[in-house]
C-alpha cells in the first residue's frame, strides 16, 4: 500500500503526551516506544493482597473485558489480511500492541480466578471458533476496501482511535464502580491492576489518534471513514461476545449522568480528527442502552431461593 504521510510536513515531530501516554509521530519509532512500554506482567502486582468478593456484574464485565484484551489475536490476523500489511511502521506497533494485550488478558484472567471464578482454556478456543454475522460481512469488505483504496489505513486507525479510548474509559468506569477508595492511599489489587492496564491503552490510543490525524487529511479518507463508521462501527467487543452482553456490560459501567458524560469525552475527542465533527456515537449507544430500561443483573436478581447468576457466561453472538 502506497505510504501516504509526507514527513517533512509532519505536525508531531515533537511528540506530545496524550493523557499521560506516549503520542507518537506518524513514522513510528520502535526504540522510543520499547523504551516507555512494558507487558503488565503477574508478577508485578501483589496476588495474596485480601480482597473483596465483587459482585455478579462486576464479575461478569472484567470477563467482558478478559474476552476482548484475549481477541486482539484474531484482530490481528484479520487485519494482517488486509493491505495494512505492507504498512512497515503499522504492523512493528501492531505486533507490541497484540503482546501487550495479551498480557491485560492474562491479568484479568487470574483476577478472575482469584475471585472464585476459572476460566477454561476452551471458553478463548469457542470464542475463536465463533463469528458473529457482523464479522462475516466487515472483514471481506476492509479486505477489499484495502485493495482499492490507498486511504483504508485511515479507516483502521480511526476505528482503534475510538476502541482504544473506548476501553481505557470502561477500564476507569470499573473503577469507579467497585473501588470508592481508588484516589485513595490503598486502592484496591483491581484498581492497581487496572490503572496499569489503563497507561497501556493510553499509549495505544496516542498512536491510533495521531495515526489518523495525518491519515484523514484528504476529504476522501474523511468520506471514506464517515460513510463505514455511520454504518458498521458497534462498541467495542460487540462483534466477539454480541449485542446483549455489551448492553449489560455498558449498564453496569455507566448508569448514570456520569457514565454518559464520560462517553461524551469519547466523541469529544474523535470529532477532533479531521472530517469527524459529526461524531456522536458513543453517547448515542449509551443514551439508547439506558432508554430501553435494561434489565438489572445484580446479585439479587435471582431472587430469595433462586439459583446464583453465572458472572461469566459466554452470551450469545
């Protein structure tokens, strides 16, 4: 694929900090980037601290959460498929963005495990199998885009842009929602764990952002990204554990007025990219989610004698 950035005009040869993590410039630089990164590994975080049993719907949204972070896999295969691979400085970050991922999964995975709840190694091989009537018809259409247009890198970093910030705000929300004391001086072993998680995901957006503000310069790629965004983009996750968990796991991490605001930070931030003014999706979702009145998965929502809620069912695509 043709490498569209002219580099002599580049705007972040400086390179700023976005919200704490490292923006990069649009050639991307390796070393630099090694050198701020690291894998959140177990052994960095205290396993034996006491904690809390969290609730069913907690519970199940870091299973949400474990689910997508254990995908970024197949996210990479699917993308490797398209002409991003002839992208020399997309696929280096590409392949520490996929180990860094899986790292986050691993770690909410043992969390997981230390709240009671196992996880099977064919609960990650089902979800592999599985693929939802969304994936079916979005991948061969990015194949094919990739081949007929030199402007299909801004679509796929526009589209991390908002998953990225997507996740590091549901990350916060999770925070929010089971740690009152997170600003505290002991926060909580998940608070610790998740705020790491958090630093990796900023600096993952800080590449997708700055990657598609030089990439959605010309109005074709803005046209291009609208029209596929209007009609493909779901939250994050959607497409691997379906519709009706991520409406569960948006209930639980935004069932208020600051949930919503906190979602309108993320459309604030993506319609500062070129041609994406109009973007509103992350609050419409919300706004929609809470409109149907969604049920309430709580822990007593089996009622006095009724069997225990599963926290961490796979759903249904």
């Amino acid at each position: 694929m043709r490498h569209i950035l002219n580099r002599a005009a580049n705007p972040l040869a400086v390179a700023p900090r976005i919200w704490g993590g490292m923006a990069t410039n649009p050639r991307f630089d390796l070393d630099r980037y090694l050198r701020v990164s690291g894998a959140c590994k177990p052994a960095a975080f205290d396993w034996e601290r006491p904690q809390p049993r969290l609730s069913n719907e907690a519970l199940f949204c870091l299973a949400y959460m474990m689910d997508i972070e254990s995908h970024t896999i197949v996210y990479l295969r699917e993308l490797l498929s398209t002409g991003i691979v002839r992208e020399a400085d997309v696929t280096a970050f590409l392949s520490c963005w996929a180990y860094e991922e899986f790292f986050h999964s691993l770690l909410l995975r043992r969390f997981l495990g230390r709240q009671g709840v196992e996880i099977n190694d064919r609960r990650f091989a089902e979800l592999r199998r599985r693929r939802s009537l969304a994936d079916q018809v979005i991948v061969p259409i990015a194949r094919l885009i990739s081949r007929v247009t030199r402007h299909f890198p801004a679509v796929h970093m526009t589209w991390g842009a908002i998953n990225e910030f997507s996740t590091l705000t549901g990350y916060q929300a999770v925070i929010r929602q089971t740690d009152p004391g997170a600003a505290g001086p002991k926060p909580s072993l998940l608070t610790t764990i998740l705020e790491r998680i958090v630093k990796d995901e900023r600096r993952h957006f800080a590449f997708y952002f700055n990657q598609a503000q030089i990439r959605l310069r010309p109005v074709a790629a803005q046209r291009l990204t609208s029209f596929l965004l209007r009609r493909f983009w779901t939250p994050v996750g959607v497409t691997v554990r379906g519709d009706e968990s991520m409406r569960r796991v948006c209930a639980f991490m935004f069932p208020d007025d600051a949930g919503l605001s906190a979602l309108g930070e993320l459309d604030s931030k993506i319609r500062a990219l070129p041609g994406l003014e109009w973007f509103n999706l992350g609050r419409l979702y919300a706004e929609e989610n809470r409109s149907r009145c969604f049920k309430n998965f709580s822990d007593e929502a089996a009622g006095p004698g009724g069997s225990p809620l599963q926290p961490v069912p796979l759903g249904e695509n």
